[in-house]
C-alpha cells in the first residue's frame, strides 16, 4: 500500500495577510524609528547652541564686552586696511571659543589681505564649514554651502526692527563701532534675554527660499509701511506672504536676492541676525529686492525652536508664544515720533518680544 504526503505551506492569500501585516508593523516602526533620530538631532543642535551660548560668555570673560550684530571691535584696527570689517558677524570672533583658533588665525589673515566676508576661495576662513554653526535638523546647511559656509545659529538683534549697522540696540548686540554691550548692560536679567536662536537655510530652488514663508513688501508712505526707515507692521508682514508662503507647505518664494544664512561670516540682515518679533517659523519679512531682511527664527523641529539665553541655558520656544499686538509697530508706542529707533519701554510684541529685549524693564514667565 502506497502513503500519501501531504505538504502544508502559505496559501497565497495567507502569504499576502503576513506581508500585509508586516507592511503594517514597518509602518507602525518607521516613524518611532524617525522621531528617535529627530530627538537625537535636536539633542544635538541644542547642546551646540549651547556652546555658542559659553562661547559668548567666555569670550565676555576675555574682553570684557560681547561680539557685536556688526563692526565687531577687535577689528577695527583693521579699518584703514580693509573698508568691509564691518560686515564680518559676531560668529567670526567667537571661532577661537568653540576650538577653531587655527580657523580665527586664519580669519584674522584673510582681513589684513583686505578679504570680505563674501569673498570665495579654500584660503578663506569663512569659507570652511564649520559643523558647530550647523543644525543635523537641516540638511539645507549640508547641501547649499557652495563657496561659502552656512550658519543656522544666529544672534539676536532685539524687537524692534534696527538695521543691521545702525547704532541703537534692543538686544545685547549692537554695532560695535558706536556702542559697548557688556553683562551689565543686560538690567532684565540674563536668564530673560535671548542671545541666539537658530534659523533654517534658505535653500536655490527656482527662487531664494526660507522656512516660514517670505513676506516681500515694499512699500512706501505711512508709518506702518516706511521701508525707507525699516519700521513694519508685523500683522501687515503676515497677511503679505504668498500662496508658496504658508506654513503648511513650509518654504515660500525669498525674493531679497540673498540666500538666507549661507555666510557665517556676513554681519548683514539675512546671514547671522534674527529679530524676536514674528513668533518662531512665522514668515520673515524682507523689503523687495533690497537689503532689510528681517528673519525670524525658524527650525526643522516640530513645533518650535531653540534658544539660547544669557545665562548658557536652552530653551524651547513654542511656534505659539505670546508675541503682543502684531497690527502694532513701534510708532504706535513712542513718544518722540522722529527717532523711534531710541525707543527703551517695555516690548509691544508679548513674551517673545520681551524675552528680546535686554533692558525693556520687563520681567518673562513662559
């Protein structure tokens, strides 16, 4: 007598239910796997903010002032050998602080030679990436360096919307050919104030692009419009960005004809500063093709992003912090209507706003 066999195996709709399933755990796995990276990213960015953070106060200790928006003092006997020392950033003069003394010495050649921050070659030293400027969280830094390198860390110019150069200061950074920020200088406290914060790189696509959307305004009479003296309507600024500009769909047109922090180096607008006025990944407002980029600070992390305070401390600022009355600009609070830039009171623009200004008088609870 003959036995039979029989072989048990997957029937093809049983094959199909396990790679169903395992379709299923893969994509339950998949975004635990992202989040863990993220997390790790952020962890990262965070802990070099806060060497940025010590690096400005060491380098405090040292000099016994602070790195300024511009015109950075230690540069200035530079002045007659080169006319552009005044656009190398605050970020420059803390290279020694964050180990880059070879990259500083290098620097420190490159102006007696009379180089700009925006000059390219492999014999300058803001054209060398240095990975401490960079967040993991954006990998824009990574690809669109080009000749020169790119920072998402930036320093805080207040909120109230000075230019680049000018004398007055909100925030602890000034222009250090008129003005001398020390510690002192900050009266609400270094716990209160921000010193940095960090900033997503433009990218080249088709057009200058930055996270949050770009608001291009140019326009001209009336106090809430006058470009000419770079004073904004921060509500004006939001209703302004395009259809490419909402959040949602995360980058909008930057039609200021400047790549959004691509030099470390640049002391101007676009590169090393952001303002403490639109909430974090708000749209940053620029006026036309012109220089007067007001960036706001922007991250790949959800739902906010870092900042560094005063006293070395990160903090996590929530895209929905208490920034005050957006229709309102700085004429709308000022007593001497011909030189706003001088207003002192208290930030008009909430607890971002406040957290901003060094000596507004203000005291922050987030």
């Amino acid at each position: 007598m003959k036995k039979s066999f029989s072989r048990k195996g997957f029937t093809l709709v049983e094959l199909l239910v396990v790679i169903a399933i395992i379709g299923i755990l893969i994509g339950l796995l998949l975004p635990a796997v992202q989040a863990a990276r993220e997390a790790a990213r952020r962890m990262q960015c965070t802990n070099q903010l806060k060497q940025l953070g010590l690096a400005v106060q060491n380098f405090h200790d040292v000099q016994k002032f602070l790195p300024s928006a511009s015109f950075q003092k230690l540069f200035k006997k530079y002045d007659g050998i080169n006319g552009q020392w005044g656009r190398f950033s605050g970020l420059y003069v803390l290279l020694p602080y964050i180990e880059q003394n070879a990259l500083y010495t290098t620097g420190i050649n490159n102006i007696e030679a009379n180089a700009s921050p925006w000059s390219g070659g492999a014999e300058f030293a803001h054209c060398n990436q240095v990975n401490t400027f960079l967040c993991p969280s954006d990998s824009n830094g990574q690809t669109e360096v080009g000749t020169v390198g790119c920072t998402n860390y930036r320093l805080s110019r207040g909120d109230l919307s000075l230019n680049w150069d000018w004398n007055e200061a909100r925030s602890p950074f000034a222009n250090g050919n008129v003005k001398k920020m020390n510690l002192s200088s900050i009266t609400d406290g270094l716990s209160n104030t921000v010193f940095l914060s960090e900033c997503v790189v433009g990218t080249a696509q088709n057009q200058r692009k930055v996270k949050g959307g770009q608001a291009v305004m140019d326009y001209t009479g009336g106090h809430t419009t006058d470009w000419g003296n770079l004073y904004f309507n921060p509500s004006l600024c939001n209703a302004a960005r395009g259809a490419d500009g909402d959040i949602a769909s995360a980058y909008g047109v930057v039609d200021n004809g400047q790549y959004m922090g691509t030099r470390w180096g640049d002391a101007h607008d676009p590169y090393t500063l952001f303002w403490t006025i639109m909430p974090p990944n708000a749209p940053t407002c620029c006026r036309g093709n012109e220089n007067g980029v007001r960036s706001t600070a922007s991250s790949n992390h959800s739902g906010g992003v870092n900042a560094c305070m005063g006293d070395g401390a990160v903090r996590f600022i929530s895209d929905t912090i208490d920034c005050g009355d957006l229709s309102k600009d700085t004429y709308d609070v000022v007593d001497n209507k011909s030189r706003p830039q001088d207003y002192g009171g208290k930030s008009i623009y909430g607890i971002w706003g406040a957290m901003g200004s060094a000596a507004g008088g203000e005291s922050v609870s987030l």
